[in-house]
C-alpha cells in the first residue's frame, strides 16, 4: 500500500486557500501513484476555528469547498480529509471529523474523542465527542484506526484534571486483549494507526510528541501515521515534523520541521522496516517552490528535527519565530516590517529574526535618540543595521520631548523628573514607529521579552506598541542564547551588545538590574512561578508574583506573542486582571 502524507499550511475560515491546498497535494500524490493521503486535522477548516463556529454560514461555505472537492478528486485515490461536521444528536453543535473519501463520495466520517479545554484549547466550546470504537476501516487488506490529535494524547499530565474520562487508546487495547482471551481470537485492534494533527510546537514537544507516538504504537501493536500541520495561526506556531512509526514503537521517520512537506511512502506491515520512502518534497520557507529530498531522510528527519529530540531548543525558536513572523505577515497580507532598534540585545534579536524571515529588502531599523540615549547604543543600532543590509533612520525624539515635558509641567505643576518623564520617552517612540506604519504600511514588530513581560517592565502605548511580539515568550537568558547561535549562523551581532548592562536609557544611568532583581534570578522565578505554575517560596518569587499581579492589565493589551512555551502568556492565559495576593 502507497501511503502519502500531506503536511501542509491552512488556514481557519479561508476555503480558497484550503481547497487549492488539497487539490495541489492530491496531484503531487496522483503523480507517484498514491493509494491514501492523510491530511492534517480540521485542514479544510483549518485549525484552530475558534468562535468563527459561531457562524453557521461559515460551516456552510466549507461545505460548498467539500461539494466541489469531491467533483475534483481522482476516483483512484482514498483521501483521509479533516473537516468540520455537524452533530444531529444532542449535545454540542458540531464535531471534530475525519472524512474518508472514495471515488468522490465520502464513505465514513470519523470523530474526534478527546476534546482539549486547556491552555489555548477550548474544543468543547463548540464540539461534541465521538467514540475510537467507532473510527475503523478497512483499506487494501488492512483495518486501519482513525484518530484525531488529542486522541492520543492521555497519557499528557494535563489531563488528570479532566475527571470522568478514559484513555481511549489503553481502552481499545484492554478491549482487544479481554476479545483475544475469550474467543481465542489473535485479533488486533488495528493493523495500522492514523492520527490527523494540529499539534502547536513549544519547548521540548517534539520530544514529547515522538513518544506519545510511540508508546500509542506500542500499546496497540500497530505502525503508525502522525500527519501534522505547519505554519502560525495568529500566536500558535505549528512546526510539522510528521511521524512515521512501526509496530515495536521506534520511530521510522519525521518530516522536515517549520516547512511544508508532502511525504510518500510504501507500506507493508510483514516487512521488519514496513515503511519506504518513496518520495519526500519539501515546501522552503513556506512558499509555493518545492525541492527534492533524498531516501537519506528516512529515520533521520533533518538538522532541526535532530535537534530537537536531543533536548536543543535554540535552533528550534530561532526557525519557529522566523516562521512565525513570515507566516503572520503572508497571512494578513504585509509585505514590510519594522522596529525600534536600541542597541540593546531584544531589539537586535527582533531585527535578525524579521530579515531572516521576510529578508533585508523588507525590514526598516529605526533608532531614536533621546536624553540619555549613549553614544555606544547609536553605534551599536547602526553597526547592526548595516551588517544586516537593511534600511535604517535615526530619527531623535529630544525637541518633541523637551516641547512636551515644558507643556505638561507648565499646566500641571510637574517639576521633578520621574516615571511621568521615562514614559513619555517610550510614548513618543511609539507614535513615531506607529506613524511609520500608517506612512508605509508596515508592520511594528515589538521588542519585549518574557522576563520583563511578566513583571510589567514595559510601558503601556509606549515599548509595549506593536502589531506582533515576537520575544515575547522567550526569557531574558534565552534571549542571549538565541542571539549567540544567530552568530555561529554568520550574523554579527556585536559582543558589546551581550556585555553591556541591559537598560532602556530613560534616566542618567539608568540600568535594569538597578530597578529589579538580577535577570538571572528573575528568569528562574519567572520559569517556576509562570511556566511550572509553583508557589512562590523566595523574595524574588515573591516580587515576580506581585509584579505579574499588578501589570495584568498590560498584558491584556499587548500584541499577539508568539507561542514557544507551554505556559505563554496570550490567550492560553486566562487571568482576571486584578490577581490576590500569592498568600492568605
């Protein structure tokens, strides 16, 4: 059997894209003589829907897709297609599906029965759970188990919490065994496990996901096909790595990570290796150019995939927020970005990221000098800028600041320098990088970090501003470290920007760690009071807490963070802005 795995990029609610998407894997895999192609989870709706399900009249325009699809599809072909259903029964609405479709018709609908409700998900907002008993075909002499991304994923700590709920994939297997004790029966549960995903990357999930994979294997005795998606939906990021497995568990192969891939493979299950690569074409950067890659992949699954199952993150962050940045500027139609660039190490990492992901003709550096702005961070800026081969203005903020201060403290009585003097600095950039945006249209790309993030070290309106946030999941350490690999990856970012002390430059002398406690100290409080959720036990936890707690409100307004972490600040966090005390 000829087995095609279709890791492609859809996005929510565009039908045209998703459809063309389909029909342009279904003719790659038509051309090697395909049996089944797999598709990713919900890809004709794209992941995730959100309360776009709230319109009924979008569900239908999927359907009218699906309609057309099924005329277009060659009659030679089975396509394992995720989409979303109705539910006609009580319950919720609809239903997380997998459609199997034959000679242009669809021959069974599978649904998804693990709902996720934590962090960004929310599935049982709108969806209704079906049962894996249910999810069993056969195809070519194999009876094939279908299953939808979080189906596979119980054994996740998660979802202790949940309550009244069973592992379906340990239940299939008890069920299996108790049939084989009392009929005598060698009867498996399946010859084959597919599973249709919209798995989001984060730290450490590759790892993770290959051995939810392979202990899914293990447990039934059956290879398996993981199909995954790729590309940024908003804050998520998604980086594909498809996965093959065998009966035993080990993994076979893993697809290219942060690209589109259409991988075909033969399989044989009474073969020891019951997967061959027969043809695996990569999609660069994203884009529509696609390139060859060789049988060498098989098993190995490319530098970054490596990478990451060695327990490596940097290299990881780095191609996922270029992704990240190329994805959301494709997706909502921005062809330029820009930034503030300080000399600093945030902003310096923020700049490298935007040219590697939209390149040097369409990233603008704009340094903006004010009073206690240093000599070293204009040339730092500047140094940066020309290395990079990009566009850079130096545009001073000193008249309209002293223009400003001189009215404000004239009609309110304001005569000493304090936070009223710092914040209008950052203000005033922020209205000189947004006015740029409204000049050129072009995207404001923000600066800040995890660490500050979560203590509110920024300013509302003012270094805050921006239509995305790219760092902003990325602790102060972790920055420096990404900025370091950046350089064995030939760019230069000076060494003088990773020794200076960190400062925004807003006071005679100013420097962070002056303000707050030392990075190194905050990026571990920050780790364990935010990413590990534990109770604060130290006097930095105990800033962190109440410095979290009391800058909520910002965080509700900041851009869209892109999501590295499985604790990210943005919509996975669902916290009242006012926050109580950390003890009674």
């Amino acid at each position: 059997m000829r087995v095609a795995l279709a890791q492609i990029n859809p996005v929510p609610g565009d039908f045209r894209r998703n459809y063309s998407l389909v029909l342009n894997e279904v003719s790659r895999v038509s051309e090697k003589s395909a049996d089944l192609v797999v598709f990713p989870e919900l890809t004709l709706f794209g992941y995730w829907p959100r309360d776009l399900l709230e319109r009924e009249f979008l569900v239908k325009e999927q359907d009218k897709a699906l309609k057309l699809l099924l005329k277009k599809l060659p009659t030679n072909l089975t396509v394992l297609l995720g989409a979303v259903t109705r539910n006609p029964g009580k319950g919720k609405p609809y239903r997380n599906s997998a459609l199997l479709i034959q000679k242009g018709r669809i021959v069974s609908v599978f649904h998804k029965e693990l709902l996720p409700t934590y962090d960004i998900f929310d599935e049982a907002r709108f969806f209704h759970p079906g049962r894996l008993e249910d999810n069993i075909f056969r195809f070519k002499g194999y009876k094939v188990l279908v299953t939808i991304c979080e189906d596979i994923w119980a054994w996740n700590p998660k979802w202790a919490s949940v309550g009244d709920y069973d592992n379906p994939i340990t239940r299939l297997a008890k069920k299996a065994k108790s049939g084989r004790r009392s009929k005598g029966s060698a009867a498996a549960v399946c010859d084959l496990v597919v599973n249709l995903s919209a798995s989001p990357y984060e730290k450490g999930k590759a790892a993770s996901r290959a051995k939810v994979v392979s202990k899914t294997s293990k447990t039934l005795g059956a290879p398996m096909i993981y199909v995954n998606q790729v590309g940024a939906q908003d804050e998520v990021l998604f980086d594909g790595r498809s996965i093959l497995s065998n009966s035993s568990g080990k993994i076979a192969f893993t697809a290219t990570a942060f690209s589109s891939a259409t991988c075909v493979f033969d399989f044989d299950k009474s073969r020891k290796n019951c997967w061959e690569l027969v043809d695996e074409t990569t999609i660069k950067g994203l884009s529509q150019q696609a390139s060859k890659a060789t049988s060498s992949t098989i098993g190995r699954g490319g530098v970054t995939s490596a990478a990451a199952m060695s327990g490596s993150y940097v290299r990881d962050h780095i191609d996922a927020i270029t992704m990240g940045i190329e994805d959301f500027c494709e997706k909502n139609s921005l062809a330029r970005a820009h930034l503030g660039l300080s000399g600093g190490v945030d902003s310096a990492l923020v700049c490298v990221l935007a040219v590697r992901a939209l390149g040097k003709e369409n990233v603008t550096a704009i340094y903006m000098p004010g009073p206690y702005s240093s000599e070293l961070s204009q040339r730092l800026a500047s140094e940066l800028a020309t290395s990079l081969g990009i566009e850079y203005h130096e545009l001073s903020i000193q008249s309209v600041y002293k223009t400003m201060i001189g009215a404000f403290d004239s009609k309110f009585t304001h005569n000493k320098f304090d936070l009223v003097n710092e914040n209008i600095q950052a203000r005033l950039r922020a209205v000189y990088l947004m006015a740029y945006s409204n000049l050129r249209g072009s995207l404001l790309l923000n600066t800040s970090n995890k660490t500050e993030t979560a203590v509110g070290y920024t300013t509302l309106y003012g270094d805050m501003c921006g239509g995305l946030a790219p760092i902003a999941d990325l602790l102060k350490r972790e920055v420096y470290e990404l900025c370091r690999e950046l350089n064995t990856m030939g760019y230069s970012i000076a060494e003088e920007i990773f020794s200076r002390a960190p400062s925004a430059e807003l006071r005679e002398g100013q420097e962070d760690e002056k303000s707050l406690p030392p990075y190194k100290l905050l990026d571990e409080s920050v780790e364990k009071i935010i990413t590990r959720a534990e109770a604060p036990s130290s006097e930095v936890d105990e800033f962190v807490w109440n410095a979290m707690s009391k800058s909520e409100f910002k965080r509700w307004q900041a851009p869209p963070i892109l999501r590295v972490s499985n604790h990210a600040f943005g919509r996975g966090r669902r916290y009242p802005i006012r926050v109580p005390p950390a003890h009674f």
